[in-house]
C-alpha cells in the first residue's frame, strides 16, 4: 500500500475516471425542483454505489417527513472502516450531489446535461461543461477517484483511514434538513475529528489553495415610525420627524471616521490578525489595484477600516453594511411627502470569533439606544445568522493538507479565507464543535450557477491527486 501506487492508479485510469464524472453528471439532479426528485435520488444512489465499490459503508437516508408534508432529498452518509493500527484523526468529508436549476436553457453552448469535453482556449484550459461539472459533483467526484484509487491499491477503503461522508442533495436549497439530520446522526458524526470540504475555488490558475477561514453572517431589517400618516412637506417638514432623515442620520453613525463599526463591543471577540498570517498574505502577491480596476474603480476606491489592507479587511475583520433603504417616494417625478416610515436592511460580515448571537443582540441594543425623538422602531426582523469558521494556521490537519496538496502540485500552496459564508460549516462548527478545512480546486471563472458551468480537467485532476495524498498524510499522522 503507497501513496505511489495510488498516484499511479489515478494516471493509468484517468479516461475511466472522467467517464465516471460525465456519467454522473448526465443525472439531472436538481434538488429543489419537485419534478427531478426521481432523477435528484438517482444521483445519489449513483453516489452510494460508487462508495460502496470504494469499500465504504453506506446508505442512502431519507430527510423528508412526508406526513409533515416536508419534502427532503436523501443523504448519501456512511463510513470507511478504520485499520486497526490508525491512530489518526477521523475525517467527515461534506459534499453535495445536488445542483442548480439549469435555466436560463437559452444561454447554453450545449445541453447542461450532456457534458462534453472541450478543447483548451486562451486561458481556459481543457474543460468538462454541464451543470455541476464544479459544483458539486465534480469537487466530489475527485474524492470519490481518490478514494477508488486507494481501494484499488491497498486493498482497503480509504487506504484504511476511517472516513465519515455526508453527501446531501440540498445544498442549493439551503440544506433545509441537514441541521434535524445532524442531530439525529450526532453520536456517529461527533466521533470525528474534522471536517474536509471540496467546494471551494483556488486562489487562481497553477495556484492551489486551502481555505482555512470563511466569514459568518448577521442579516436584519427594520422599520422606524414616526406619524400615523403620510404628511405634506410644506405644512409638517421641519415641525415633526422625516424617519428617512432620522433612518440615514442614524445609520450613518454606525462606522466612524476610519471606518470602523461605532456598537459598543463589536471587535471584543474578534481574533486578532497575527504578524505571521499578514505576512504570508502579503507573499500571495493579491493584486488589489487590479482588483478595484475589475468593477470600474480607481486606486482611490480602497475603501474600508484604517490600518488594514483590502485582502485583510475581507480575510480578518467584520464589516457592517446597509443593504437596502427605502421609504416615502421613489417613483416618477416630484412628490413632497414627509413618509409615516422608512425601512433598512442591514447586515454584519463577522470573523472568528464573533458569536452572531451576541452581535445580533448588541445592535438591536444599539438601535434602541439611538432611537430618534419622537420615533420608535419596529421589530428587527432576523434573517438568518452564520457562524463563521477558522483553523489556527498551525492546525495539525491544515498542515496535513498543506503538505498532500504540495506534494502533488510541486508548487507552494497558498493559505487563503474567504470573505464570504458557508453555512455548513458554521453550522457544524455550532453542533459538533467541528473545523472544517476547505480544500477546493474551482476557478473563478468556472461559470458555477450560470450556464456553460465547466471544470477544468487539471483542476479535476489536481484535485484528485491532492486527496489520495491527504490519505497517507493522515496515516503518517497517528
Ligand atoms: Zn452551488
């Protein structure tokens, strides 16, 4: 049994592999759609067969409660039988099998459900196209190959390393079940160590990344009342509140002159940037001038709290910003109104480890206390929070995964976060107590919910290769 043999296996069976993805991929399973549901439990049987063929233990189980009238795709879950000699960590791979809706149809090269192999253009290079050619199947189907590999060759599922895989269908749904199943499975799934998830991009073409930190998520509304009618600018402007005047001044106190947010609290939990993570970020070489040049800004345009760069304010420290405000007239032409209310929705990006709770709790605190003369509020609608995720950089499994993946692509391997949310993750992290590494191979312009998605095949094979030999660095681990 050698990480080589299976390296070896991967290259001599390279076409079979990439038949097995577009086979997996010709399975239209668009998980929110009621009138795929026979094909959506197709891909996941699909799924299950091939771990099974991998050596793994696994079934398919339901989520839906149809006397409850919820409907609910099954979850591909099992495990890989540990060798009796592993003393390393217990891994849950997460993934999905389900994908996006494919419309608009229109805008499609070719039909989202055949996949085709296209030739190297440009930059682009050789490349699968279909809906979930990236996301997810094929991330997934890397670890699926790695995991045939290692049966092939050694023998034993997973080269012997006790695996748990979650592989649900409702992802792009917003795994509306998945919580109720995590509880359900807890005793199963709170045995591992770790979290992998291949779902994420790298920081760029021939630049493999591990993502070891994404943001979590506070999302509110509110209204602010004044008159109980609607009130002629001339006879009322100036004698009573205008709550779009009072609603601007008020959350133009949220930040102050270096930008930083003004609610009594907001950094206290906020893990400091260290000199060591500023520095390998500065290695990345992140172009942020031509970051800014994308979306038709100049230099002048780096924007955002003092002391920090723009990859560090999105990587390491929370943000709050207005994402609506609306309220009297915004229709044609002039009317003097002096509105009865105006609304906000307002949102706060947090880092580790800023608990959305308490965040959550702090600003409604903050708008009571800032309530406008003669105004009130309306209830502050939640919609929705995330828990953010972070590893230490010196995390054990990181490291594990930093060297597999440099041990296949000879290059180095950047460490990056990113800006955005994954709720899974927060949300094992907030059940089991779990970290996630995001171990992802997609690009940024691999076109992922949008037609013509495409993954390309140095990324499917990277990717592959980079999990075959994140196995043997977990068996060198115990
Ligand atoms: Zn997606």
């Amino acid at each position: 049994m050698s990480v080589d043999g299976a390296l070896a296996w991967l290259d001599s069976h390279d076409q079979v592999s990439i038949d097995r993805w577009m086979e997996w991929l010709r399975i239209p399973s668009v998980g929110t759609d009621p009138k795929f549901d026979p094909d959506t439990r197709k891909a996941a049987e699909w799924c299950r067969d091939h771990l099974r063929e991998s050596g793994f233990e696994v079934d398919l189980v339901e989520t839906a409660v149809p006397e409850k009238g919820h409907r609910g795709q099954p979850v591909v879950f099992g495990h890989s039988p540990a060798d009796p000699g592993y003393t390393g960590p217990r891994i849950l791979f997460y993934g999905h099998y389900d994908v996006q809706p494919p419309d608009p149809l229109e805008l499609w090269d070719s039909p989202p459900f055949e996949p085709v192999v296209k030739p190297a253009e440009g930059k682009v290079g050789e490349r699968v196209v279909a809906r979930g050619a990236q996301d997810d199947k094929g991330q997934v189907t890397m670890f699926l190959e790695a995991m045939r590999a290692w049966k092939e060759t050694s023998g034993k599922a997973a080269g012997g390393v006790p695996f748990t895989v979650l592989i649900e269908g409702e992802e792009e749904s917003g795994s509306v079940n998945l919580e109720r199943f995590v509880e359900a499975h807890r005793d199963e799934l709170a045995k591992c160590d770790v979290v992998l998830i291949s779902d994420t991009t790298m920081l760029g073409r021939g630049r493999p990344a591990i993502t070891y930190g994404v943001r979590g998520l506070v999302y509110t509304e509110f209204t602010l009342h004044a008159s109980d009618q609607d009130l002629h600018s001339g006879a009322w402007g100036g004698k009573c509140p205008n709550p779009l005047n009072e609603l601007a001044k008020t959350l133009a106190k949220l930040w102050d002159e270096d930008y930083r947010v003004t609610i009594p609290g907001f950094y206290d939990d906020v893990a400091p940037l260290t000199e060591e993570e500023r520095a390998e970020w500065k290695k990345l070489g992140i172009d942020e001038v031509e970051q800014l040049a994308d979306i038709g800004l100049g230099p002048d345009g780096d924007v955002g709290e003092k002391g920090f760069t723009m990859t560090e304010r999105e990587w390491a420290r929370p943000t709050c910003d207005i994402n609506g405000m609306w309220g009297g007239y915004i229709g044609d032409g002039a009317k003097t109104v002096i509105p009865s209310h105006a609304s906000a929705k307002v949102s706060f990006r947090l880092v580790a480890n800023q608990d959305p709770k308490k965040i959550l709790a702090s600003f409604k605190q903050w708008l009571a206390e800032h309530t406008p003369k003669g105004c009130r509020w309306s209830e502050v609608a939640d919609h929705g929070t995330g828990l953010g995720v972070t590893l230490p950089l010196d995390s054990d499994y990181l490291q594990a995964a930093r060297r597999a993946l440099k041990r296949v692509s000879d290059t180095d391997v950047a460490m990056i976060k990113s800006g955005g949310s994954i709720p899974v993750a927060g949300m094992l992290k907030n059940t089991l107590g779990l970290d996630t590494i995001f171990m992802g191979f997609g690009l940024e312009d691999d076109r992922i919910h949008s037609p013509n998605e495409k993954f390309e095949l140095s990324s499917f094979r990277l990717g592959a290769r980079a999990h075959v030999a994140f196995i043997q660095e977990l068996l060198e681990m115990g």
